[in-house]
C-alpha cells in the first residue's frame, strides 16, 4: 500500500503550516532520512525528512500553500514494486488546500536552514499532547510498524518499540517518536478506554458578533497569522486553567547599576573602539532570578495533571517581542552562567527568534520565564504565565525614588517586579520566599556568586 505523507506536528502549539519548498518531485525516489521539503510554522521554519525509501508517487499540496493543517496529507509515496495506478486508490477524498498566490520574490523564510535538528517525515513532528500520536501499529503477527531508522536508535537506546505511540503513517513509530522516548517527553501507548478530551472551554464573542457592533467601513480587517493564533490560544488557555496569584515588592538596585557600569568599563575595545560586550540589566535579573530558583528548589515546579515536576536546572526562558506576536527563547542552566555568557545567549536568542530561525527545542520547555518592560517605560505589570510554567517575573523599570533610611530621607534607585504563581505547584509563602531571595540577590549582586 502506498505510504500518505502528512503535514507533521513541528512544536506542540501547532495547528497547521505553510508548505514553504518540495525539495522533490514526483517520480523521485528517497530514502529514508532524505529531506523532502521545508515547512513554515508559526514559530519557525523546518525541514522535513522521508522516513521510508520509496518513489513519490504524487504531490497533493503545492509550494506556497499556506494553512495546511497538521495531518493532512501533502503527498504519497509508493513502495517498492507499486506504479501510479495505487495513488489513485490511496489518495484522500478532500481536495488539498488550494495553493497561495505565488509571491513576486522568492518567500524570506526558506533561506539558510536554522541549526535546528531536522524534523522527521511529515509524520513525525512533536510528541508532545497537542499533536495527538497513534497508538503503535501491529501487524497480525504482533510486530510493531516502525522505519528502519527509528528500529535503529531504539535499538541503541534499548527501548521497546511496543512502548511507544507513533505519529508516521497509519501510527508507524519514527525517529522523533524514540527521540522523545529517550528524553522522557513520549507519548505513551494509550490506555484502552480512556476518557475523551474535556470540551474546550468558550472562546468569547465570534467575529460575526464582534463587527456588528461597528460601523461597516469603519475598521480594517486583518486576519490573524498562525504566531498570533497560537499567541491567543495558549494566553486564553493559561488565564482559563492555571490559577494565578501575584505578589510584587521593591529592589533597590544601586548596587546593581553601580557593578553593571564597573564591569561594562572594564570591556575591551575592538579595533573599531567599540566594547567587546555590554551588560543590561535584565542580565542581571535573568542571573538573579537561576540563582534564586536553584536555593528554593521547591519553586522550580511545573504542575504536570497528577504530578508535579521539580526541576534540576534553571532553565529560565525570556520574553522576545517579535513583529506580530512574541517568542520565550530558553536560556538552559542560567544560575551556571555568566552575565557575559548571558548577555551573549539572549542577543543571539533574540535576533534569530525575529527572524524565525530558532529551533524547537530553544524555546521549549523550562520552569519559569522573566519578562521585563522596563525599557518602554513600564514601572509596574503583572504577566500571563506560559504554560507549563510553574512562574514568571515581571519587571518594571528603574527609576529614582525618595526613601526613608535610619530616620533621615534618601534617594535610591528603585525597579518594582511582580512574581505571577501559579498556585497549583507554587503556594503563596513559597512564592514569597523566591521572591525575597531573588530581592536579597538584585540588591546585593555579589551574592549570586555565593
């Protein structure tokens, strides 16, 4: 039988893609870990890998179709021995998604491919829950369907292809699907009669009843890209399910901005007299807040259904706004880094992150992230926490404050943050002790080398 290619699941938020580029056509034959095409998602843009040998047999989707949802099919292989006559009997009834005008000039996100690791067949994609995988599929005899490459890595991991759900063809195990094994992130073989999903919870006002309220002319219509869906749906899911609680207080930060202008004088000077590096103050914050996490380990939590899991490491993400939406690229092992490494990570983070270039896995996972709009002004917010995070910090911008000090009154550089919990992992003494260490570590900078 022939072998659907499907429009995979490249990170747990997506819902649909752009199929950017075929880096093949009909009539060709792959292998196994050949790249077929590029895929457009709302966060990045990927290549795709065939997971068995074969000749394409027909290209059901066509370059610069945007709005492919996850598991269409987008093409079909034909297995050894099978001609075009099987195409036929193996392609889907819908008509594929209708391709996009073609642009004037070549599409800007097909360039020089991100140093993401490559995402397996079409199939394959993310293991995570939203990209819901099938169980393993058997044969008669028992055998579990898996591609060759996949049979190879679980061999050398010794993991049991029986264990693990599929996301390939008709529920065929493929690399990504081990891979996520390996790392404990998998998705597991379904237990049999297990509950369906909950009803989705409202979503508000439709876009019908939304412009009735306005006059005809009066606004203009722009439709959401698939960054600002994606945006929407997980801010709209955290405020609905996650129970949040906040808690702010005052850093006096004159030690810090004093250590900050010390050490970016103390920069050396390239040829052109610019300084090999400066330090910002969110450096400092991203370093506090690791440090911070690490010595109340308890609220380095992710609430995970039955369970909750408390991190080894201070994987600390960092909001990015990008044009239409915003990343929280993930600065791995934050409290064993310097401020110089730091700094470094989050520029580099940032700058691929605007031009979609970063890899699933630099803006996946972490315990908690820092969000800081001190730079346009803000003194005071609280922010929406990401989920699966347990926290995120929210920080205001300095300024100078009068304060009272030993009965006389002083003038002191002051930023106000705000610590959103989320109270199912994090209770509100707990919250208030992390906060109070990472107040105690922001005032007092050399103590996050302690």
């Amino acid at each position: 039988m022939p072998i659907d290619i499907t429009m995979p699941a490249l990170s747990p938020t997506m819902e649909e893609g752009k199929l950017a580029k075929w880096h093949v056509k009909e009539g060709d034959s792959v292998s196994s870990g050949d790249v077929i095409a590029e895929i457009e998602t709302d966060k990045a843009t990927m290549e795709v890998e065939a997971v068995d040998e074969g000749k394409i047999g027909k290209i059901l989707v066509a370059e610069g179709t945007e709005n492919v949802k996850v598991n269409a099919v987008i093409a079909v292989l034909l297995q050894e021995g099978e001609d075009a006559s099987a195409v036929a009997a193996a392609a889907p009834k819908a008509e594929a998604p209708k391709a996009a005008p073609a642009p004037a000039a070549a599409p800007e996100a097909p360039k020089a491919a991100a140093p993401a690791p490559v995402a397996t067949n079409a199939n394959s994609g993310s293991s995570a829950p939203a990209a819901a995988a099938k169980a393993p599929a058997k044969s008669e005899g028992g055998r579990v369907f898996a591609s060759p490459l996949a049979k190879r890595l679980a061999k050398e991991a010794g993991i049991d292809l029986s264990t693990v759900a599929g996301s390939g063809p008709k529920g065929r195990v493929v690399k990504s699907d081990v891979e996520a094994a390996k790392s404990g992130k998998g998705v597991s073989k379904p237990a049999a009669g297990a509950p369906a999903a909950a009803a989705a919870p409202a979503t508000g006002m439709s876009k019908n009843q939304v412009m009735a309220l306005y006059e005809e002319g009066s606004y203009e219509v722009v439709p959401n890209d698939g960054m600002r869906k994606v945006v929407a749906a997980r801010l709209t899911e955290s405020k609905q399910t996650v129970p949040h609680f906040y808690l702010t207080l005052d850093c006096k930060i004159d030690a810090l901005m004093a250590a900050r202008e010390q050490i970016n004088a103390a920069a050396p000077k390239g040829k052109d007299g610019k300084p090999g590096y400066k330090l910002s103050v969110n450096d400092f914050v991203m370093k506090a807040w690791a440090v911070a996490l690490q010595r109340v380990p308890t609220a380095n939590a992710t609430w995970a259904g039955d369970s909750i899991l408390y991190h080894k490491r201070s994987d600390v993400a960092v909001a990015v706004s990008v044009p239409g939406g915003l990343f929280t690229p993930v600065v791995k092992s934050c409290d064993t880094k310097t401020l110089r490494e730091i700094s470094e990570e989050v520029k580099d983070l940032a700058t691929r992150a605007k031009s979609k270039k970063l890899a699933p896995h630099e803006y996946q996972g972490g315990s908690s992230s820092v969000s800081n709009l001190g730079m346009f002004g803000i003194k005071h917010f609280a922010a929406v926490i990401n989920p699966p995070h347990g926290t995120i910090l929210a920080v205001g911008a300095g300024e100078e404050r009068v304060y009272p000090e030993n009965g006389q009154i002083k003038i002191g550089q002051f930023m106000t943050v705000t610590l959103s919990c989320d109270h199912r992992a994090v209770d509100g003494a707990l919250g208030a002790e992390l906060l109070g260490v990472f107040k105690g570590l922001i005032e007092n900078p050399v103590m996050m080398l302690a």
